[in-house]
C-alpha cells in the first residue's frame, strides 16, 4: 500500500506542476534512480555563445566517468565525454551553437549510458553582440610585424568599434578607433617601440554602447623579433651535392646586409656568402661534394651592421642520395581532401611523382598574420600552389624558392611536376618556416 501511495503522490505531482518542470519529473517516473541535481546553470539563466559556462553538479558516486550532453529539442550536442565525476566542469560554449531558449543539460554514466541527471528547466543562449576571436590567448607576438585581430559581431544598426590594448589589466593604448564592425578584422602592425610584455591583452568596445565589449581570454605576449637561424636545425641530416635553404629571421633595426660561413667543430670551413642583402632572411646554397662526412656541422650568420653574431645548432652532412623517397617519405592521395599533415615547419619532407600528372597534397598550420619561407627542390622542375582551406582554386604555383606574406590560417599545398617525366627520375624534397 505504501508504494502505490508513493506512486500516485507523484503522479499527482506530476498533473499539477508548471510546464516547464514536466519532462523533468517525467524522467523522475522513468528513471527514479536519477542521482545527480545540477546546480548550474540554472533554469531561466541566459549565456553568451563562446563563452565560458561553469557547469556544477552533485556528485553520490565519483568511481565512475560520466558525459555532459546539450539538449535542444530531440538532439543531442556532446559538451564533454567519459570525464571524471567531479562535480564541476568549465564548459566554452562551442561557436557553432544556434540561439535559442529551449537549451537543457544532461548527464549521462558513461559505461552504460544511463542518465542519471538532467535540468529541471531550459536555460538560453544568444549569440554575443560582439565577441573578440583573435588573438584569444597563449600567442606569442613580435614588435615590427603585423597580426590579425578578429571579432565577430551581432550589432544593431550602424556601429563601430575601438580597440586598445591592455596590460595587467590596465589600459595601454589605443590600437586604432572607428573601425567599422561590420568588417570583423584589423591586421595591426605592433608599434617598434613598444615595451615587451607578457601580460598583454587585446580588447574591443563598441563605440555606440560602451558596455558592450570583449577582452581576450588569456594573456598574449609581446615581444622584440629574436636574430636565430630556423634552418637548418639540431640533428638534421644534409646530403652532398643537394641545395638546401638557409633561413633566419632578424630584429628590427638591423639591416639586410649579412655574411654565412659553415664550421665544423668549431672551426670555419668556408663562408658560403658575404656582404649580401636579404630581406627576409633566405638564400640557397648546395652543400659540397669535398666536405668530409660528419655530425659536426653548424653555419654562423652575421649580420654585418650590428656585428651581431647567431650559430645554428649542430648538423650533419654526409655522403648518398635521396633513394626515390623511401627514406622518411610521403605520398599523399592525390586528392586535396585527403591531404597529408599538418606538417611541422623546420623539418625536410620528402616524396616523388609517379607520373606526369601526379598531384601531391600536404596541409600546414600558419598561425596569427607570419611570413612563410618555403622551399622545394629539384631545380624548378617542380610546381607547387597554396591554397587556403577554405577557399576555391590554388592562388598560384611558385618553383624553387619563395617567401610568402600570409593570414592565419589552415593552406593546402599542392605539389606537381612542371616538366613532364623528367622529374620523376628523383624525389623532391621540401621545407617551410614561418617567422
């Protein structure tokens, strides 16, 4: 008798409460083992997409993993899968969310998949009127050189934006004012002059409704442009004979006039090329057929109006030759989808063609706003093209050398032959940095 008093006091329950607690209770009958209350967000609550929401439950048994799954409406939209059950979880609303008022958080045991909480009402989300998305923190940036700052805005109206800069939470300066906000981008170029810091931030204003704003979520830092050599680095391995790429990156205030010799255990073996002009820190050299094998190498840049000084690490040049890209080779699908990466710069990819009409594909990384150094060999028998992921058609196909002066961004690189067969008798070989 006391069960069906139970019962019947719920379902009565059940008929008198407020519509928005239905399904909840209903899930109370299907699923009276329901263990875990969430305490927030609460019902009624209104969030900002791409922000941060802090997502707060009770915890009775903490030995197993659960998973935080959004609700709207019959779907389901993964928050977070197979985490401890803490208690606690900082939950970045995902960017690609719709607005909406109807939004509801479940959690689910992992191993079974057994809900075992949810909300007892619809909290809302709403697109942010103005939400800064570059740079968001953990960027490292250099005085002298440009960089996107991006934001997306949801304004009414005619709006524009000011943007300052901010350190230890204080304002700075001004980066630039009455910038249209409709454009959702500025690419600044940092001022030579300004102190370095680890603690900046960047913020963006509405200039019509002051209280609307954003700040970077974490702290970015500005520093001088360092003189090192990129290429090549530590351990790696140069064949006699071959043209490799030099690359450096410099300061501001030096000039472009540098000299390069090449040492062996310290002691200078030759120098490769003196008193000339490089913008942007490239040349090309081919390692001689006479040097003796060896791991000891290192080339020593410098640049001759400050008499400052860079030697790179330790690498090594020995005799042979690249076996048809069987050693430390790479074939992509010749379909773009399907392409190879991301690769990491400072390093030496290798592959070949297989025919005349082979396209390989590769994908790098370029973050923030940086110039790409890239080279590839084979004597300008080969092509290649960039092209920005989410764009259509390649931008252009370069040979040998080239520098690039590009956006942040995911690029696909296209490699193919420029002269028929003829390249096909040996691999290629390619390497890319970015300053």
């Amino acid at each position: 008798m006391r069960i069906i008093f139970i019962l019947s006091a719920a379902i009565l329950l059940l008929i008198s409460c407020k519509e928005q607690n239905k399904e909840y209770l209903e899930d109370l009958l299907i699923n009276p083992s329901l263990e875990s209350q969430i305490f927030a967000p609460a019902s009624g609550s209104a969030f900002y997409i791409g922000t941060y929401v802090n997502i707060r439950w009770s915890v009775n048994d903490d030995s197993y993993n659960i998973s935080l799954v959004l609700l709207k409406g019959s779907e389901k939209i993964t928050i977070a899968e197979n985490i401890p059950n803490s208690g606690n979880y900082l939950w970045n609303v995902n960017q690609s969310l719709v607005s909406g008022d109807d939004y509801k958080i479940a959690i689910y045991r992992t191993s079974d998949n057994k809900l075992i909480g949810k909300m007892d009402g619809p909290f809302s989300l709403q697109k942010h009127p103005l939400l800064l998305t570059q740079p968001n923190g953990g960027n490292t940036w250099y005085t002298g050189r440009t960089y996107d700052i991006k934001w997306d805005q949801n304004l009414t109206g005619s709006n524009n934006v000011n943007i300052e800069l901010w350190e230890n939470n204080s304002f700075h300066s001004t980066i630039v004012t009455n910038r249209a906000a409709t454009y959702e981008f500025y690419q600044w170029q940092i001022p030579k002059d300004l102190p370095q810091s680890l603690s900046y931030k960047i913020k963006v204003i509405s200039t019509s409704n002051p209280s609307v704003y954003d700040y970077s979520d974490d702290l970015i830092s500005i520093k001088t442009a360092e003189f090192k050599i990129q290429f090549p680095i530590n351990n790696v391995t140069l064949f006699k004979g071959y043209e490799y790429p030099i690359f450096w990156s410099k300061p501001d205030g030096y000039s472009n006039l540098f000299t390069i010799d090449l040492y062996k255990s310290g002691v200078k073996i030759s120098t490769l090329k003196s008193n000339f002009t490089s913008q942007y820190g490239a040349i090309t050299f081919t390692v001689g057929t006479t040097l003796a094998d060896g791991p000891d190498y290192s080339i020593r840049i410098t640049n001759n109006s400050t008499s400052a000084l860079i030697s790179s690490d330790n690498f090594s040049i020995t005799s042979g030759t690249y076996n048809n890209g069987n050693t430390n080779s790479y074939e992509p699908n010749n379909i773009q989808e399907n392409s190879y990466g991301p690769l990491l710069p400072n390093s030496i990819y290798t592959s070949y063609l297989n025919s005349s009409t082979d396209r390989d594909w590769f994908n790098i990384i370029v973050p923030d706003f940086n110039y790409l150094k890239f080279f590839i060999s084979n004597n300008g028998s080969m092509n290649f093209g960039f092209k920005f992921m989410l764009s259509t058609g390649l931008s252009s196909y370069y040979t040998d050398f080239n520098t690039f002066h590009l956006m942040g961004g995911n690029y696909k690189i296209e490699i193919s032959s420029s002269s028929g067969a003829a390249s096909l008798t040996v691999p290629y070989y390619f390497i890319y940095v970015y300053d």
